[in-house]
C-alpha cells in the first residue's frame, strides 16, 4: 500500500475498524469522523447499494458532532 492510500484510512468512530470512505461503505459524519458499514447498519442505517447511497441514516446522536457549539451543549 502507497503512503498517500495510507493517509486516506479513517477508522471507523465505534469499532476502530480500518476503513477507506471513497470505497467502502461507510456512513461519513465529517471530514475525520466515520462509520463502518457494520457499525452504521447495526445502528439501523439502511444502504441502497443500487443507488449507492444510505435511504436512512443511522443513529449518530451519541457521536460528536463539530457544528454544534460544546459550550451550549453542556
């Protein structure tokens, strides 16, 4: 594996799985934050590998989420 394909592995936020988000199937919170399809479909995700895109999004509620304010949540 080239260093650059290296450098575009994420792991997934719940299991730590390797994961490369421009192939596999993986649920994208953000630019660094994601989910394995696994982990995605067990928090009842639902992938339309058709279309290639998820119909519905799995629970993430418990997950970081950088657009909300850390200050206002707590």
């Amino acid at each position: 594996m080239e260093e650059q394909e290296w450098n575009e592995l994420q792991n997934c936020v719940d299991c730590g799985a390797s994961i490369d988000p421009a192939l596999d199937r993986a649920y994208v919170l953000s630019e660094e934050l994601c989910l394995c399809f696994a982990c995605a479909t067990r928090r009842g995700g639902n992938y339309d590998a058709l279309h290639e895109t998820w119909t519905r999004a799995p629970n993430v509620a418990d997950e970081p989420d950088e657009r909300r304010d850390p200050e206002l949540v707590a």
